[in-house]
C-alpha cells in the first residue's frame, strides 16, 4: 500500500491539497505536529477522518517529532515527549489508522557519550508508546549516522515495531551520496523493514524532492525490494504539488522497476 505525506495543518492552510488527495485517490499519511494537535477540535478531527474514509481512502499518521526525545536523559524532557506523543496517538484514533511514524531520536552529536543510557529511555519509552497505539508503529531514521543504533531499538523490542527507512534522510544526514553505503543500511534493516520514506535530494540538504530530481540511487533500491519475500509500504514525502508530480512521473516512467 502507498501513501502520500500530508501535514494536517495543510487542510485548513491549503484546501487545495485536500482537493488534489481526494480528486487522485492519494492515501494520507498525516502529520501531526504540535501546531495541529493544539488547533484541531474533536469534531475537526471526526469531519476531518469522514471526508477521507467516505473516499474510501486509507490514512496513516506521522506523530509529532519536533523539540521531542523520547530517548532524553532528562526525566522531564522524555516526560514531555511521551505526553505529546499519547496526545497524538489518543487524538489519532478517529482516523482508524493503518500504521504510526515516529521518529528514532537518536542524535550523535548529543548522546555518543550516552548511548546505553539513551537506549534503555528509548525502550521505555516506546514500550510505552506501544501499549496506547492502535496500529503497527515504525521508527525512522532521521539524523542516526549508521543504522545501528534503529537496528539495536527495533531487535530489543522483539518485533513488536518495525523499522521506516527514510531513504532521504539516508543521503543527505547520514552521508549517504558521500558513503554510497545504501546497501549496508538495507541489509543491516532487513530483518525489521516494513515502510519507506520516498522523497530525493542532492545530498547536501533534506529537500523532499520528487524522485529522480535528485541524486538518490533508486534503481539500488529497487534491485533490493524485487529480490526480498517480504512486501514494503511506501511513503512518498513531496514538499510541494510539483515535486509530487514528478514523483509521479518517475514511478509511471519506471514501471518494471518500482515494486510498490
């Protein structure tokens, strides 16, 4: 199953997105950031979830990532970061969604003198996490410089996530283009792989391009996924209306090469 990134805040924002996943029958992957958990009401949320599912369409939700650490060596800030995301997920119920996102948290830069402290909060936290989620959750990777420390979470909690490789993120924070170490990432996830962030860029910066406008190895991938058993779902994370049109493009250009 695919589906398509959409900020929940850009239903009131920009009507016009809603109009392009409606008209074109694009499944939802809807962000929950803080900006959109404060302003949406209940009934926002019920009207909201109605007008997708009469279109017989499928939602996922991203939690809220932003300022939280669900790994922190703070008790007030991990607090904090559990409390927002049970709000999240309590607020995320309505939508009757097929899977969760969040986000690993793992950041080198703050917790390389840490790192088992940082793992055992992090199984905390998503133990926790888990006993409120009404749907499969994966954990992305975002600024982790190796896939090991995804790996390390998603082995300690025996299955019970899995892993969302955002292979943008891959690129460009994780020096990708500059490593070419995409297989390495593949197999070292295999085991726990289960969904895909699909957006391209040049390597140097998070653009959320759409695919081919950038300098990701796609067909790598794709080689990869046509000789696994095990299916993946996909989220493609355009930032705008044309770089969705171009993702578009790219799949329709490619047709034996895109196994999703």
């Amino acid at each position: 199953m695919a589906f398509v990134n959409l900020p929940l805040r850009y239903i009131e924002e920009h009507p016009d997105y809603l109009e392009l996943f409606l008209t074109r029958g694009l499944n939802p992957e809807l962000g929950f950031d803080a900006q959109a958990l404060e302003a949406f009401t209940p009934d926002r949320h019920e009207n909201t979830a109605r007008i997708f599912h009469e279109a017989g369409l499928n939602c996922a939700v991203h939690l809220p990532f932003f300022d939280l650490h669900p790994g922190s060596l703070d008790p007030l800030v991990r607090r904090a970061s559990i409390d927002r995301l049970l709000s999240a997920l309590d607020a995320a119920r309505i939508y009757r969604p097929a899977h969760f996102i969040a986000h690993l948290g793992y950041n080198h830069l703050t917790y390389a003198n840490f790192r088992e402290q940082w793992l055992e909060n992090s199984l905390n936290t998503w133990s926790l996490i888990l006993e409120h989620a009404c749907a499969p959750l994966f954990l992305e990777n975002v600024f982790e410089q190796d896939p090991w420390h995804q790996a390390c979470v998603l082995e300690s909690l025996q299955g019970k996530v899995r892993a969302c490789l955002d292979l943008g993120h891959w690129h460009c924070f994780a020096r990708g283009r500059e490593r070419g170490n995409l297989q390495e990432w593949l197999e070292a996830l295999d085991p726990f792989l289960g969904h895909l962030h699909l957006h391209d860029n040049d390597g140097e910066t998070d653009q959320h391009l759409g695919l081919g406008q950038g300098s990701i190895p796609w067909s790598e991938l794709f080689a990869f996924l046509e000789k696994r058993k095990t299916p993946v779902t996909v989220t493609f994370e355009p930032h705008t209306k044309d770089d969705f049109l171009a993702t578009e493009a790219y799949l329709a250009g490619h047709p034996g090469r895109c196994p999703f």
